[in-house]
C-alpha cells in the first residue's frame, strides 16, 4: 500500500483530503441539532434554519481552510456574513412592503433595539420574529465555531459540548422528542472526536518524519464506526445494574440546570409557541406576562376522576407588576431558609403525608384520580381545591413566616405550588386527596375582613404606577351594585367583567403601559389572562385580598368513563379571593365556553364544620357535619308549640276589655305578613341568583323552594338522583323537573353543549307546586302530635 512520504513539503490536496471527514462528521453532528430545532416547533419560521446552518459551514471551512487569514479578521466577516444571510433568509417573515435587503435590515435593527430596551427595563420580549432570529443565530455560531475549533484550534471538546447542551435542552421539552437526531448527535461526536484523535497523531507523525499510509483516515473511521456500533449493541443487551429510581433522580440532576436556563429564555421570549408536550412549561417559570393572542392545542393533558367537579389548580402568583405576574412564594422562602434556590426551599412530602392546612371551615374531603396522557415537563402535581395528601412523593412551594422568637414557621395555607420529586411521564396515575369548597355565600357575606398579616402583606400589593382610573373604575361598580362585604363585591366585578368580550386573537399589548387599565378601556376584549388579572387587580384596590392562578378548567365530562377529559385548550387562569378562616375560594370572571361558574349554596348545608375532631392540623381526616334541613319560618316563629295551646289562666272572655282589637290586629297582620315574606324571599332569591346562568339559577331555584317543604339536596346526591327524588314528589311536574336537571347538567358538564331549559310558564308551575308542598310539609310539623319520647 501507498505511503505518504513526508521528506518534500505537503500539498493542499492531503490537506483537504484529511479535512474531507472531519467536515462530513461536522455537518451530521450540528445538523442533528439544527434539525432537532428546526422540526421543535417553537415558532414559525425555524424552516430558515437548516439553510443558516448549510452557509455556516461553508464559510466555516473555506475560513479555516485558509492559514493566512487572522482568526479575528475571519470572526468579524464571520459575523457579517451570518448577518447578511440571516437577513436574507428572515424576509419572508417580515412585511411583504419591505421590498430591499436594507429595509429588512433596518426593520429588524429597529426590533432588536426595541426588545433591548424593554428587556432592560424589566418588561418582556413579544416580538416572535426575533425568537427565530436568535435561534438562526445560535445555530450560525454552532456550526461556525465548530470547524474553527476542530481544523484550526484543535479543541473541538467545548463546541461538542455546546452543541450537546442545546440538543439537550431542547429535547428535555418538546414532544415527540427527536431522538433520532440524539443517536446521530452521539454517533458523530464520538467518530469526531476519533478523528479529533487521528488529526493530533497526524502532527506528531509529520513531525517526526514518520510515514503513514494514504487510506488511513478511512480505515480509522471505519474501526471507529464498527467499534461503536458494537458497543451499542453489546450495552443494549447487558441486564441492567441501577434501579429505576436512582436513574431517575440522575436524569433530575441533569435537567436541573436547564430549568433555571429555561425561565431566562422565557423572560426574553414569552410568546413563543410551546410545541407539543410543552404546553405547560411556562406554569413553574417565576413570570406569567400577559401577551397577545393565543392559540392552544386540543390534545389530550390528563384524565381525572373526581366526585366533584372543579378546576385542576397548578401554580399562585402573588406580585402584579403592570406587565404580568409573578410567583415570589419560592424566593420568599429561599430567601427566609437561606438556601440556594427556590427549589432548595420547597418542603419534601412523602407520599401519603397530610399537609397541615389551618383553613379547613366548610371544605369537604374529596380523592380525585389523575392520569397523565403526556409528559408533564413541569413535574407540576394538579389539584381541585387545596391539596392534602399525594400517593407520589412530592415537593411543596408555600410561604415562610417569621417567628416571635425570630426562627421560621412554615404557611401551608399560603401554598403557590407543589411538584413530583420524580419526574411525571405519559402514563402516570396519581390520587390526590384534597379539601374542596363547601362555603355558601352566607358564610362567605358573613366572614369579615380580619385578614392575617400573611394575606395583608402579599395579596393586596399594587404597582405604584397603577393608573388611577382602574381604582376609579372598581370602585363606581361596587357603588353601583351597592356591594358591601368583599363576597358581594367580588360578585359585582365579577359579573361586570362576564359582560366584555371573549377573544384569543388580540394583538400584542403595548410596551411601558399597565396591561389591566389597557385592557380595560382599550382593547375592552381579551381572554382569561386578561379578565383574572383585571378582577385581582380591581379588588385588591378596594381592599379586597386576592391572588392570580394558573391551571385547567375542568374539560369534558365523559360519562362512559366517568373522567374529565383535559385537553391544553383548557388551559386557564381564575382569581382566588381569600376569606377570613374559610381561606381561598374561586371566582370566574371570563365567560368562555370552557369556564363554569362556582356553584355556591345560599345557606349552611352542613352541622358542623368540616374538619377533624381533634382539630389536628397533622393529620386526620375531615368528617362532613350531619346534613341539616333548614329551618322553616312557620316552626322557627314558636306556632304550633306549647305556648300556642295553652289554656287561658282565668275564665274571663278573651273578647272582652279590648281584646278583640288585639286579635283583629293579629288576624289583619298573618296576611300582610305572609305578603311581606313572599315578597321579600322572592327580591333576596333574585338577589342570590344575580351572575349564574340560565339553567344554573332555575336549578338553584328549584333546590331552594323545595329545600323550604324538606326536599333540599343531599350531599351524596348527583343532580340527576336529585332531580329523580324531586319528580317522585311532584309527579304532575316531572317533565319541568327533569328538563331543569338536565339543562344544568348540559351547561356544568358537557362544554358547547346546547341546552333547553323550560319555559317561564312551566318554571312559575313548578314554583307555585313547590311553596304548596312546603306549605303543606310546615302544616304537618305543626299540627302533627308529639312523639312519645
């Protein structure tokens, strides 16, 4: 075989000769990055990619390949160039009236420096076309540096790790996950750096005047390839020697440090498309900023099923910056703890340990049962209502208070999030055990405004540069609605947010402006981000605690599986108002077609209050109180009792010595009393009624008048059983019944769903039959003999 002699000087044919391998492995390696970017679907656009990369490379070689061109003289035309050609590439994306390389140029020089600008003034990156400017550039570099670092630095190590750390990140969060580009990424850099190898025995051989056959470089790749792909394959059939647990806590402290990378990228960039499996990445990041429009995809989250429907909570913020919000629970408590991180501060739960939540007046101990159908890359735990128990290990995110001895309380009721400590994969089952709201609206009327120091501190905080009008404006509607308690007050802005105009198609907000005053007399249309902000915002200027929060609506009820189906077009933000002893209670402010008002009872349902006997805030579980009827007026009012019955203490006439204008007054007083009631519990019941829908407030009519003749719900009862009970009473009005029931269930349960619900004339039937038969069931409670005891 040919050897190379290395007695006469060498030719620039050897040269790219040895060169020809080194820039094929280049260009698999970094196109397995670029490709995996590319097809992230991140954003539109990113199909400009591959053809960033393709020119980097051929100006990576020809630079590198030129010995008497100075490294910096090669960066800087380097960098023109990947100017040049991004901006050529990148047109398409702009206005089609800018017609000229330069007036696409100074188009997005104007951008980035805008974007700068916002940045550093704490505000947030919109601008979706400078996301894929960045990307084209990351990739330029990517490729660039790498054959400069391999063919005229020889140290190729640092760029096969930074290419490594992109793909890395990048497959941590997308879905389907590229891994077909991850074994052609390991694959090429393990032959790189073989060749990295060769290059080096190359010089020491050139050097000392030792000869080496032409062919080698092939041959070496060669045993190289087939040396690898055995290894695979023999690594591929090893039995495995770590348990599935420690795997997982590796892959956990891999991933760490791409998460922190991760809220930095999203500070810059908040409106780029999460692709699919990624439509949740954003719930844990620090800052939920209040973009432009949106639009959400229609697979499948989770399934849960639950005895109660509600929405699925995942993450509190409690800072309002006129931009968007904020979660400072964890640095709070990172702060107060004196540890590293947030993450660092989180309270581990094993699973099936019980949060010591103080709050529990009027909640009701529920299990829901969730099932993942994709990888949830937040590791986020979801709840109905505040959490008590997971069947997972868990990590909990709640505040830290101090002490009067100067040492630190943990606050579970101020609770921001709780995650999985392993990561939560498609397919995972998990059972939370949590509190769901029982509170009526008289509790919550009558809970006062005695609010910890806690709730005073961080849910009523305003920006100082919160325009005057926004105060101005809650406070004409609560005037308007002659709202006094905080409950009724959240009603009226409420039901006054519920009348502007639902919309995901916005434009994007404007810059160095308070996004809730714009929304509010500008654009007047937007979606939930919009109107939970406006109603936290609003009521924390009267006074009012409240806080923003970031979940699921609670999707498609499927009656044959018995789940809710949750898909990422759910995905929602709600306003929870915090209540003296009762604790956080949700209210919903955007009527969308996914949203469902809380269903609230008028009165007490419950004895006692749900919680343990003991009280212990460890452990127990929470007994529901016996369920009471309520008290009618007839019996409350003391007729029919002993008192009523007695016989006179003397013999005189009860007609006589005026008597008779005593009974005249009360005969005359039993029916303008009566009136007087009817009229008042017809004005308080409309009252009551104010902001449901059309079927919610017939069926809580219904409930209300026949809870009066002692037909009121029970606890364990569905609306269906309930409305069979209802019917088995008053069977001449079973058709208005179960047409009310079923109208409820349709509007509650089954999202766009088109419900009837009967006429006025049918419903004022079935309220006259209704006050008969409480009249009647008071009728038999009073006149009915005494039971032997």
């Amino acid at each position: 075989m040919a050897k190379r002699s290395l007695s006469a000087p060498q030719a620039v044919g050897p040269n790219l000769w040895w060169m020809a391998p080194g820039v094929a492995l280049v260009f698999l390696m970094t196109g397995a990055v670029v490709r995996s970017l590319a097809e992230s679907g991140w954003a539109s656009g990113l199909a400009i990619l591959p053809a960033v990369a393709g020119m980097a490379l051929a100006v990576g070689v020809v630079f590198a390949a030129w010995p008497r061109l100075n490294r910096w003289v090669a960066h800087g035309f380097s960098l023109a160039l990947a100017w040049v050609w991004i901006v050529q590439q990148v047109g398409p994306l702009l206005d089609d009236r800018l017609d000229s390389w330069r007036d696409r140029a100074v188009e997005l020089t104007i951008r980035i420096l805008s974007w700068a600008r916002v940045l550093a003034s704490g505000g947030r990156g919109e601008d979706i076309v400078l996301f894929v400017v960045a990307l084209a550039g990351l990739c330029w570099w990517l490729v660039y540096a790498t054959v400069w670092a391999l063919f005229r630095q020889q140290r190729p190590w640092l760029m096969i790790i930074a290419n490594g750390a992109v793909l890395l990140v990048n497959y941590t969060y997308v879905f389907p996950k590229p891994d077909f580009e991850a074994l052609a990424f390991i694959a090429s850099a393990l032959l790189l750096l073989v060749y990295h190898h060769l290059m080096q025995r190359r010089l020491t051989w050139e050097a000392r005047q030792i000869s080496y056959p032409d062919l080698l470089p092939l041959r070496a790749m060669w045993a190289a390839t087939v040396v690898g792909v055995a290894l695979i394959a023999i690594t591929a059939i090893l039995p495995a020697q770590i348990t599935t647990e420690r795997a997982l806590q590796t892959w956990e402290t891999l991933r760490a440090p791409f998460r922190a990378a991760r809220a930095a990228w999203e500070d810059a960039f908040s409106t780029i498309n999460a692709p699919p499996g990624a439509g949740s990445i954003s719930f844990t990041a620090r800052v939920a900023p209040l973009g432009g429009s949106r639009s959400p995809g229609l697979d499948e989250v989770m399934k849960v099923r639950s005895s109660r429907l509600d929405y699925w909570r995942a993450v509190a913020f409690d800072r309002y910056d006129g931009s968007g919000w904020v979660n400072t629970t964890g640095e709070l408590a990172r702060s107060a703890l004196g540890v590293a991180t947030a993450e660092q501060a989180r309270t581990p739960l094993p699973a099936g340990e019980t949060i010591p939540l103080a709050d529990r007046r009027a909640r009701q101990v529920i299990t829901q049962t969730i099932t993942l159908a994709q990888d949830r890359n937040d590791d986020l735990l979801m709840v109905g209502g505040m959490p008590l128990q997971f069947s997972l290990p868990a990590n909990v995110e709640h505040a830290i208070v101090q002490s009067e001895t100067g040492g630190v309380i943990p606050l579970y009721d101020d609770l921001a999030l709780v995650t999985a400590a392993t990561p939560l994969v498609a397919g995972t089952t998990y059972t939370v055990t949590a509190l769901a709201s029982l509170a009526d609206v008289q509790s919550l009327r009558s809970a006062g405004t005695d609010y910890p120091q806690w709730v005073r501190e961080r849910y009523l905080q305003l920006p100082a540069s919160l325009p005057a009008r926004v105060r101005a404006e809650a406070a004409r509607v609560i005037a308007a609605a002659n709202a006094e308690t905080p409950y009724d007050q959240a009603i009226a802005i409420q039901d006054y947010l519920r009348r502007l105009t639902y919309s995901e198609d916005i434009p994007p907000p404007p810059s160095n402006t308070d996004l809730v005053d714009w929304f509010l007399f500008e654009q007047q249309s937007g979606y939930c981000d919009y109107f939970a902000s406006a109603m936290v915002v609003m009521l924390r200027s009267v006074g009012v605690p409240a806080r923003w929060v970031r979940g699921y609506a609670s999707g498609d009820f499927d009656p044959e599986e018995g789940v809710y189906i949750v898909r990422e077009n759910v995905a929602h933000s709600w306003p929870e108002v915090y209540f003296p002893g009762i604790g956080w209670e949700r209210f919903e402010p955007t009527a969308a077609g996914y949203t469902s008002l809380p269903q609230r009872p008028l009165q007490p349902l419950f004895g006692a209050e749900a919680e343990d006997a003991g009280g212990s805030a460890s452990g127990g579980t929470l007994n529901p109180g016996r369920f009471e009827e309520p008290e009618d007026e007839l019996s409350a009012s003391g007729v029919g009792s002993g008192a009523a019955n007695a016989s006179p203490a003397t013999g005189r006439n009860p007609l006589g010595s005026g008597a008779w204008m005593g009974w005249l007054f009360a005969v005359l007083a039993i029916p303008v009393g009566i009136g007087l009631a009817v009229l008042g519990g017809r004005w308080w019941l409309e009252r009551e009624l104010r902001g449901l829908r059309l079927a919610a407030a017939a069926y809580a009519e219904m409930g209300w008048l026949a809870a009066l003749g002692g037909l009121a719900q029970q606890s364990w009862e569905t609306p269906l059983e309930y409305g069979q009970r209802l019917a088995a009473a008053l069977p001449e009005h079973a058709a208005t019944i179960h047409g009310i029931v079923t109208a409820y269930i349709g509007e509650r349960y089954r999202r766009g769903a088109t419900v009837r619900v009967p006429t006025e004339a049918e419903r004022q039937m079935l309220r006259q039959a209704l006050l008969r038969y409480a009249v009647r069931h008071v009728a038999r409670r009073v006149w009915s003999p005494a039971r032997p005891s």
